[in-house]
C-alpha cells in the first residue's frame, strides 16, 4: 500500500529535525564554556575564602556563599591573601602617588606648654581714678564735656562754686588785718577743716578777698570713663565728678576653654597681636585666672596685663593671644590632619610591612599648632597617613578591616539565618547611614571629616 506524504507530515519531520540540531548547538556551547571557565575556576578554588560578605554591609561575615539579606545580590568572597583585620589595606606605592595620598613620621619633640586664645581688650581697673567733691557747692563750669574724652594729668575737669568759704575767710582776713595772730592762726586751722585749699588761702591773704571758687584737675593721664555731673548741678562731700581710666596699661581677657584651665596660670608669659598691625607685638602677663566657667560657653577667662605705654590699645579690641609657660616636656607628635576622629575614639592610619596600612586606636593630647599629641597607640618613627585617608577608609570598609571605626563582628552568620533576624538587619542596614556612607564611597569622595565621624 503507497502512503502519500502530505504537507503535516512534512512540517512534523523539520521540527524534528530543527529539536536535533538545537539540542547539538546548545550541548557543544556548554562544553566550550565549561572548558574556558575550568582554569579559572582551578585559580579561584585554590585560594583560600575566609568568609562571604555584602559589600554594602561588610560588618556582617557569613561562612558561605548564598544570596546578600539585605541587597538583592551574591555574597563576594574575602580571601586569606586579600588584606585582613592584622595586615591592613594593600595600597602600592604607584596607588598611592596616583591618589595623592602623603604620608609623615611620628616624631619626638621638646615643646612649652603653650594656649592659643582669644581676648578683648579692656581698661586696667586696678588704675582707675577718681575726681570727687569734698565740699557743699554747685557746678559752676564743666571743663570735660563727656565721657571718652582723653585728659592729661593737670587738666581742668570742673568748677566748683562753694558759698560756705566766706564766711571762714572773712573773718581770717579780720584777724590778720587787726594783728591777734593766735586768732588768726586757729581761723587758719578752721579754714584747713573745712577743706580750704593753702593754695587759695594764700590767693586770698595777698588779694585781700575771700576765694570761693575751686577747680578741680585730672590727677593722671587717661580717659573720662564716667561724668556724674552737668553745669550747675549741685554736688556734696564724697559726691564723683568724673572717673578717669588710664591706658599705660590694658586688661585683656581671653578666654580660655574648659579642657585647657590645667595648663594656664597667673604669671604665664603673653605676646599679643591684632589684625590692625599683626606684624606688632605687645608683651604682658596672666594677672588673674577669673572664677567661673560659662555655662554657654565652657570656657573660663583669664585677666591678662598688657604694657601698653604708647597708648595705640584701646577697650573693646580683639587680640589673638599666645601664653607660654617656661617648663618644656618630650611629647610625640602627628600632623593634627591625621588624625580621624569619630566621636568616641581617634584612629589614626599606620603603614605596616611592605604595602599595608592599618587603623590604630590612640589616645590624643593637646594641639600644638599644626601638629597633635600622642599619649598612646603609637611610636617614635612610625609612619602615618596625613591625607587621603577617607581613599583608604573606603577600601577598609569593602574590606571589613575599619567598618564605622568600630570592630568587626565576633562570629561569621549563615545566609539561612531567621527570618527575623535576616528582617531586623535589613531594617537596621537599610535606616543608618553606615550602608549610605559606604556605598558612597565608591561613587564620589566626599569631605574626610564628616567620613571620619562614622560610629
């Protein structure tokens, strides 16, 4: 019997045929990719993994490969002969020129305990004086028109008019002329008590006529700080005229922070300058250290006394103050830009062996101008990094080795944790900035001071 072969016979044997030839076609690529991958999977496997991690959480170890909990991406390996928690980050000397990274020596030196503060100027208290009334009279001229007025020693402040004198001299006058000169002497001594001037007794013997007028003068140099009174006002005994502040001497108070009070002192040598004529000097002494500690502020002030004989300071100028003791002590010292601070720790980058760089936790003393102290975490002659380090903080952070300057977790977590707790990381991961913060890292540097204040 003769079968016809009819159009879905034909159809049925090229899709047939169409299956075989695919199948051939997708078996010879597997194995083409098989074989590639093979040296490479060789190399991977003959290094040894010492845990997985998400690089956007690299606190977080796990002890196998597995999908992150909390990006949706794999777990990247970290392997033994990548940089550890002991060995630090790897950075060739070629990286390190090409990402400008300086580095600088721990260095030993004799330094003076030395503040740099800020003060204002002010009148020297201690010297002001004071031009007051001993009489009963009135004001009859006011030679000093008003406060800040400058006056030299001898200067005319005001004019007193005084009408009880008369009467005294009057009759001393009477005396003398009728010759009882133990009369005249005892209205002498009266005249004396009753705050009489010599000097106008004599004007009135030789003139025949009772004074009763008297001037009273600026006993130094300075300037009218205060004026109490106006023509024709009437004034008493003990009443102030006008109080004159002298200026061959200013105070200065500085203020000086909280933390600093240990290393200010009275008798501590002062230079000061202000941005009037910085290139001037002016030579002077911590007087006093002034009770209190502003609660605002948190600095207490120092009084200091600054010679100030021609007279070019006034009150109210703003003087940067230097005070230097005469003790030297031996302190180790750090550029104070190497220094990463935290919040609740300093750490500071330390170049190991060969090309490593590792954080190292330590304990920070005063400043001294562009430098810092060191109390511990490190030696004489080591070598730290000065810039760049938020460079390399990206890098420990990928790495595990300086996650928010803080330790690494104790022990490694399994990606089939909980589903609590994989919910609660991701919460926790997701609300701080800690992921944030590193995942910018690798987009744009940002400012090292706000890298370095990571918890």
């Amino acid at each position: 019997m003769k079968h016809a072969f009819t159009p879905k016979h034909i159809v049925l044997a090229l899709l047939a045929a169409g299956l075989v030839y695919a199948g051939y076609w997708a078996g010879a690529r597997q194995h083409a990719a098989t074989t590639a991958a093979t040296p490479e999977a060789e190399a991977a496997s003959a290094r040894k993994v010492l845990y997985w991690h998400d690089p956007m959480a690299p606190t977080q170890k796990f002890d196998k490969p597995g999908k992150s909990p909390f990006m949706d991406m794999d777990l990247v390996p970290v392997y033994a002969d990548e940089a550890g928690a002991d060995s630090g980050v790897q950075v060739s000397p070629a990286l390190r020129q090409n990402l400008g990274i300086r580095m600088a020596t721990v260095r030993r030196a004799d330094v003076k305990d030395t503040l740099e503060l800020v003060g204002t100027t002010q009148f020297d208290e201690s010297r002001a004086e004071v031009v007051q009334s001993r009489v009963t009279g009135y004001v009859e001229r006011l030679h000093a028109r008003a406060p800040q007025q400058r006056v030299t020693r001898g200067q005319p402040i005001a004019t007193l008019f005084v009408p009880e004198w008369i009467a005294p001299q009057e009759e001393y006058l009477a005396l003398n002329r009728g010759g009882d000169t133990a009369l005249a002497a005892a209205a002498r001594l009266r005249m004396r008590a009753l705050s009489i001037p010599d000097a106008l007794v004599a004007e009135a013997e030789r003139s025949g006529k009772a004074q009763t007028r008297l001037t009273l003068n600026a006993p130094a140099d300075g300037v009218i700080t205060e004026l109490a009174v106006r023509d024709g006002a009437m004034v008493g005994p003990g009443v102030t005229i006008a109080k004159i502040s002298g200026l061959g001497t200013v105070w200065l108070l500085a203020e000086v922070p909280e933390a600093l009070l240990g290393a200010a002192h009275v008798g501590m040598a002062v230079t000061a300058s202000f941005a009037g004529a910085p290139q001037r000097s002016y030579t002077g002494h911590v007087r006093e250290m002034l009770p209190g500690v502003g609660t605002a502020t948190r600095t207490a002030q120092a009084r200091l006394e600054l010679d100030n004989r021609d007279g070019s300071l006034t009150p109210g100028m703003l003087m940067q103050v230097r005070l230097e003791g005469k003790q030297t002590a031996s302190r180790l010292l750090v550029p104070a830009e190497a220094v990463i601070s935290s919040g609740k720790r300093s750490v500071v980058l330390v170049a190991g062996d060969g090309n490593s760089i590792r954080p190292v936790t330590v304990g920070l003393g005063r400043e001294r101008g562009d430098d810092i102290e060191i109390v511990s975490g490190l030696e004489e002659g080591q070598k730290v990094v000065a810039s760049g380090q938020f460079l390399i903080d990206s890098e420990a952070n990928l790495k595990g080795i300086l996650p928010k300057f803080a330790e690494a977790s104790a022990a490694p977590m399994t990606p089939a944790a909980t589903a609590s707790a994989t919910s609660a990381s991701a919460s926790a991961a997701a609300s701080s900035p800690a992921a944030t913060a590193s995942h910018a890292d690798h987009a744009v540097p940002t400012n090292h001071s706000a890298h370095g204040g990571k918890q």
